[in-house]
C-alpha cells in the first residue's frame, strides 16, 4: 500500500538526525534533507505517471522575492487531478520530520504541461509535496485485486528562505518559464536547462504548455495556528 500524507505529520521523508545546537545553519539544513524531485516513470498510468518539481537534483530550493515554483506533469492517456502541499519542517531534538499540512492546492486534470504556482511566504523552511489524486482510478479497479495503490509518493522540496548555490541559475530558468505564461515552449529547451534528458521519450510532444496554476487552483488552508506568511 502506498504512504499517505496526514494533516498530522509525513513519514515520507525519514526523520534525519541534527545537531542539538538551537537553530541548524542552512548550508546544513541543505545536506540532511532528503528531497526527491522526480516521481513516476515514463508509464501513463496514474500511480506512476511522471511528475517533476524544477528544481536542482539535490530537491531544495529558495524561490526568492517572487515565490515562484514550476511543475512538470508527464504525458498520460487519463488525465487526474494533482494536489500540492506545504507542510512544516520541525526540529524535535536532534532530529527534522516533515509536519502538518497548512496549504493545499488541487490543479485540474490536465495533460503534459509546466504549471507555476507561488509559494507560501518562507519566514522559516517548509516541505513542497506534488502527487497525482489517483483514488477514482482505485475505486474502478479494487473489485478486480481486493486493494489498488491510490496514491504514489510525492515528489518532495525543501524550500529555504536563503539562497544556496545553484538557485539563481533555477531562479533564471523558473523567470525563463513565466515568460511563456499560457503559451507553449519547446521541450528540447526545458529539457536543457532543467537537465530532463532522461526523462523525455518519444511519448512527449514537442511542446508544453505553461499555465499560471494559481488562477485555477482551489486553495485550501489548514492551520490557521501556523506562524508562516501566505
């Protein structure tokens, strides 16, 4: 059965041990999390359908003044619908875990395409999850296997309100990207620069869509106690 995330806490993302030293500097901060960036494969189906947060390899990132993050969705013959979430990162002695969901977004379903969407405020770090809702196609099939996996693990980003290396040059990419805000790019290019090769088959169009997700997104809030900025 596939992990599910909860409103109370993620085992996603392995509790990593911290020095007990109050606040952990950033650069460290960047080393013990273990981001994902890439979920699913080059398959179509739901659970395993590609799904990319454009980011760097290592999966943390600090969107800047802007607050601009980019999404990859992968070719499917049946489109659902993504949910992403911002959780929490605490610190509980001498070790990190991912925690609460405080904002929620559902994009539509849609074929192969980049989605931007803003983040919320970082006064202290937070986790950036992207997965596909796949509970329909679970509920079709559970006669034919007893149970179905309605859900895939999440690609996973560590968003830091400092800078480290490597951001301006995403930083340019993500700004490359609102450029062609619901217009098309070349797939050729965003392969380039966000370093995709391996992942872009004959499956892919030759271009994708860029589609400015947070005019049709549906935003939920889920704690109102939670001390960062929206």
């Amino acid at each position: 059965m596939a992990q599910q995330s909860s409103e109370e806490g993620s085992s996603i993302a392995p509790q990593k041990q911290a020095p007990d030293d109050g606040a952990l500097p950033k650069k460290l901060l960047y080393t013990l999390f273990p981001g994902r960036r890439v979920v699913g494969s080059t398959r179509a189906e739901c659970t395993s359908r590609l799904l990319v947060h454009l980011v760097s390899p290592e999966s943390v990132y600090s969107p800047g003044p802007s607050r601009y993050l980019a999404l990859l969705k992968g070719p499917t013959t049946r489109p659902r619908p993504a949910v992403v979430s911002f959780r929490t990162y605490l610190k509980e002695g001498s070790t990190y875990r991912v925690g609460a969901v405080f904002q929620q977004k559902q994009l539509d379903p849609a074929g192969p395409g980049v989605y931007l969407l803003r983040s919320p405020g970082l006064r202290e770090p937070i986790v950036w999850e992207s997965s596909f809702d796949c509970q329909e196609d679970a509920d079709r099939e559970i006669g034919l296997f007893g149970f179905v996996q309605a859900a895939a693990p999440p690609a996973i980003t560590l968003l830091l309100d400092a800078s480290m290396p490597g951001d301006q040059i995403v930083a340019n990419n993500i700004s490359w990207l609102t450029e062609s805000c619901d217009s098309n790019i070349v797939v050729q290019e965003l392969s380039r620069r966000f370093q995709l090769a391996e992942l872009i088959t004959s499956d892919w169009p030759t271009e994708l869509p860029v589609l400015c997700a947070d005019a049709a997104s549906r935003i939920s809030l889920h704690s109102p106690k939670i001390s960062i900025g929206s």
